[in-house]
C-alpha cells in the first residue's frame, strides 16, 4: 500500500542520515484539510534521541518522500510534522483499503472469544434497561466476528435463584387454576411483584420463599416442574424481542446449569483454604488487606449457593470447556465489585485465567420524565418497541411524498427499532446513557434515521445511474475538496473498526458513520455526479457505491437494517 512504501522511504533515510533503525512512523488525519490528507509527527519523535531540531529532520524527510509514488505535495507544519497531500492515483490505492475493511474476515483457527451479554433474569420480561448491555454485547461480538475472531456468544440467563422460590409461593396463592404454561411472561411479573407488595404485610412470605427455593435445590419434582415451564415462557418472550433486535446467542445456559458444578469447586476452595468459615457456617473468601475489599460471601450459612458460587463455576467450566483467549463480561457498573471479587477468588485459588474483562456500563437517564415514572417496576422493552416503531410510522406518515417507500410497515419497523439501538449504540458506554425520542428519530444528527436516509440516497444515485456497485476506476482526475474529504474518510474505516473492537466502545464506530454521512452529504449537495463527465462522473459514483457499501457493513455490524429506498 501507498503508506507503506512511504514508511520504508522515511525508515531508510532515517537509516543512512541517523543510523536509526527500524522507526515506527505513525500516520493521522490532520483535523483541518488545510493541513493536508495525511500528517506524521515522526521528526517529532525522534529529534531527542537524534539530537538535532525536529525542523531538520523532517527537512530531510520530506527530501525523500518527494517523488514517491502517491505523493502530490508535502510540507513542513509547525514544529516539524510532515503533511502530505495524495496524489488521484495515491487516493485511488488508499481506498482499496476500506473496500477490504468492508468484507469480514474468514474466521481464523484459534482459542475462541467468548462475549457473554444481555443475561436477564428469568419470570421477568425484558426491561429497557436491559438494551443498553444487549446491543452494546451484540455489537462488540459483532465487531470480533468480522474481525476473523471465533466468538461465542453466551446469555448467561439468570434461572437460578431465591426469586424462583417466591414466584413459586406467589403462583401457588394467587396463580388461580391456569397452567404455567399458559402465563403470560407479564402475568408472571404481576405475581412477582405481587409477592413484594404482600410481604409487607405478611413477612413470613419472605421465609415461605427461601424455604421453597431450597426444596427446589434439593429437587422437589412438582418445584422443577414448575421451574422449568416458568424458563420456557420466559425464554418464548425473550427470543421475540432478541429476533427484532437483530440479537443471537450461541449459548443461554444459565446459572442452573452450573448446579451440579458448584460441588467441585467449593470443595477445591475449602481443600486450599480459599474460603473459609464465616457468621452462621456460611463460607467466605478473605482478601488480603492491599486488594481493600470486603469479603466474598460462596455459600450461605444454611448451605444455600449463591450468585457468586455459580459464577465461579461458570469461570471453571468455560476455561475447561472453551479453553478461550479472552472472556467478556457486559454489565451495568453495579456489578463491578462482584468481578473483581470474582477474578480475585479465581487467582486466589491459582486458576490460570484467560484474558478477562467485566465491560461496564452506565446507568440509563430518561429525558423525557413521563417514562422513569411510569407505573410498574418495569419499563418492557417491548412495549418501548412498539412505541419506537409506532412513532417512526408517524414520522414517515407526516414526511408524506418526502420519504418514498414500498413497504411503510417495513420501513418503521427499520427505523423505530434502529433508532432506540443506535440512539444507544452511539453514545459512550462508561457514561449515563440518555435516552430521548426526540433525537433518536430525528432526520439531522447522529441518529438511525440520518443515517439510513444517507444510505438510501446513495442507493437513489445507483439507481439512477442503473449500476449497483461500482468499481474504482483506474485513473482520476485532481480530486475537489468534497471528494477529498469523503476519501480521506473513508480510509478511516479500517481503524475505526479497530478501534471499536479493541476498547469495547461500539460509539466509536457509530460516530465515524455519522462522520461518512456528513462528508457524503456535503459532497452530494456540491459536486454533481451522474451529469458530470468521463473520469469525474466514475469516481463519483464509486465514491457513491462505496459510501453506500461501508455504511451497510458498519450499521450491520451495530445491528442496524439499512433500507435501499427511504
Ligand atoms: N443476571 C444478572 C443480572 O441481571 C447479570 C449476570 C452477569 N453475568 C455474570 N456472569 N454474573 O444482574
């Protein structure tokens, strides 16, 4: 590629002027275009080691990239970055880049990744808040799959637990005569919560519950029975909403699955003397005093297990089934201490562990106050589903002859469930989360809707021109400024998946789409492209089709549809 002969260029002057060998040069795109298409600040890097002036250096540089192949222009900035504009042909190679980007990488044949995410609790539905950690999962998966990494993805579904002991007393008071079975997973929710409501009155609920939670451990065949029909309604209404999400797990074992998993390893804690005796014969690990956290309670006085036992197995079992390179665990920033607790205990009981990461994020904020306090413990995401694709037929019914469609239903569907995920998906994960209609059906911003209206107008221009893809021609003209920023763009492709991936931030990704539209957008409102001409005409329809091709792949990737007609 273009940079890389530059970068031999650059190492070998550096070499026979400095007797440097082997310099890494690093390249970014200066932030105004003024500065050029590319810059580096390697004179900068190295004029201490080098004793002399960055200035001179770069003087030296810029000597020997003159000339080179994909070079049109290079000058000195500042204190001695080299900027260097590209040249048709320069621009023409560059590209190629982002068509590479755009294709997934066959899987390669190593330890797998596993990325465990959404993980509801089960006899509850699928709350808002639950989207946050599940597109945010999905996408990071999404995002190590298309960069040639094995992934299995894991829902590491809570169907374990104290909570199915006071489902089961709440179903045997106030159920009535209908089946499980034939419950609906709210109806389910409405016994749960009516559980809460009652043991206030009556506490000895809350004992009635933990008493038939144990009978369900110790295999009571009508408690099973029950567990299992209350599993299978809950995962029903969870598959719904995953398939419109755009969601998949390779796995859903859950913290039952570990129940005869957990023996082992609290016998292994004991034997090594990891954990030990607490308040009540409940078993807890002690942490030396540096780590500064309280201790891990494993095992209940009564001999009840708990979540962090489960979890410990779950660790067990996935390094001795999956052998995997790296484990990703999404949550909610309440969970941290547990994990650190947990990979602690793990390291305590001199379990080598794979490369690990409990990927956190933040809590959700409502701007509009009417849905933090609507009634019922859960806002379903369902129901905020319904009410997304609900709102985005409104917005197309009122755009009228604007928004041209042969499927309406289809189209809100794409645009209402796309814009609650990218209204997520485009936000930083490690703070609040804000979520607002308002912006996320709104046709200008970064939104879903700005983004699958930019796709579909580059679709539009295809049409027109009765091509569906389109080459890069071999030869151009001087680029104009708009046709230089869409390229100088789309080469960022490539790292701005990679970086994505890296630091788990799928933000990234969606602001460098956003970034696309906007340069495509300018570049459609100022240079003509199906009346221009011969070379012009060429590469502004492969720029077109390029656009058109990097934003299905990258919006795919955060889960988003991409509609060819808008
Ligand atoms: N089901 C849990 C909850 O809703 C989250 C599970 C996180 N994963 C884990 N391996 N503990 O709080």
């Amino acid at each position: 590629m273009v940079i890389n002969r530059w970068n031999s260029a650059i190492q070998n002057a550096l070499k026979k002027t400095r007797g440097l060998n082997d310099v890494v040069v690093t390249w970014s795109r200066p932030s105004d275009a003024a500065h050029g298409d590319i810059a580096t600040p390697v004179a900068l890097q190295i004029a201490k080691q080098v004793g002399a002036k960055p200035v001179e250096i770069a003087q030296e540089l810029l000597t020997s990239l003159q000339g080179q192949p994909g070079v049109e222009k290079v000058e000195i900035a500042g204190p001695g970055y080299i900027n260097v504009w590209l040249s048709p042909e320069g621009h023409l190679e560059r590209l190629q880049s982002s068509i590479v980007a755009s294709e997934a990488i066959a899987e390669r044949k190593e330890a797998p990744v596993i990325v465990e995410y959404s993980q509801p609790n089960i006899a509850k539905p699928l709350g808002v808040h639950h989207l946050i950690g599940t597109v945010v999962g999905q996408a990071t998966a999404n995002l190590y799959q298309h960069a040639g990494y094995k992934v299995i993805r894991w829902n590491y579904i809570g169907d374990w637990g104290t909570q199915f002991g006071k489902l089961a007393v709440a179903y045997e008071k106030w159920g009535g005569k209908k089946s499980v079975k034939d419950h609906t997973i709210d109806e389910l929710l409405a016994l749960y919560v009516r559980f809460h409501d009652e043991v206030e009155k009556d506490a000895s609920l809350e004992e009635q519950g933990r008493e038939a939670f144990r009978a369900l451990e110790s295999g009571d065949k009508t408690l099973r029975t029950f567990w299992a029909d209350v599993v299978a309604v809950t995962k029903a209404s969870l598959a719904d909403v995953y398939s419109r999400l755009h969601v998949r797990f390779d796995l859903d074992l859950g913290e039952s699955f570990y129940e005869d998993k957990m023996a082992p390893v609290l016998a292994e804690g004991k034997k090594k003397a990891v954990f030990t005796e607490g308040e009540g014969g409940a078993l807890i690990v002690q942490f030396p005093e540096d780590k500064n956290m309280p201790p891990y309670l494993v095992l209940k006085g009564d001999g009840a297990t708990l979540y962090s036992t489960r979890d410990l197995a779950q660790m067990r079992y996935r390094i001795d089934t999956y052998n995997p390179q790296e484990i990703l665990i999404f949550t909610d920033i309440a969970q941290k201490l547990h994990f650190e607790q947990l990979v602690e205990t793990c390291v305590m009981l001199g379990w080598e562990l794979p490369r690990f990461q409990n990927v956190l994020f933040g809590r959700m904020r409502f701007a509009d106050s009417s849905m933090s306090t609507r009634k019922g413990n859960i806002l379903s995401l369902e129901q905020v589903l319904q009410e997304g694709v609900a709102r985005a037929a409104k917005v197309i019914a009122d755009r009228g002859e604007a928004i041209q469609t042969d499927d309406a239903d289809a189209l809100a569907e794409m645009m209402g469930v796309g814009a609650l995920v990218y209204g997520i998906l485009s936000q930083n994960r490690k703070q609040e989360i804000v979520f607002d209609w308002e912006k996320m059906l709104s046709f200008e911003g970064n939104s879903a809707p700005y983004l699958q209206y930019t796709h579909a107008r580059a679709c539009s221009v295809l049409r027109k021109a009765e091509m569906e893809t389109v080459a890069l021609p071999k030869k151009a003209e001087a680029l104009s400024a708009h046709e230089r920023d869409v390229v100088n763009t789309l080469v960022g492709f490539a790292d701005a998946l990679q970086q994505a991936r890296k630091e788990h931030m799928p933000h990234i990704l969606a602001n460098y789409l956003y970034a696309l539209c906007q340069s495509y957008n300018a570049f459609y409102n100022a240079d003509p492209i199906l009346t221009a001409q011969g070379t012009t005409r060429d590469l502004r329809l492969a720029l077109t089709s390029l656009t058109a091709k990097v934003l299905r792949c990258g919006a795919e990737l955060l889960t988003l549809r991409m509609p060819d007609r808008m």
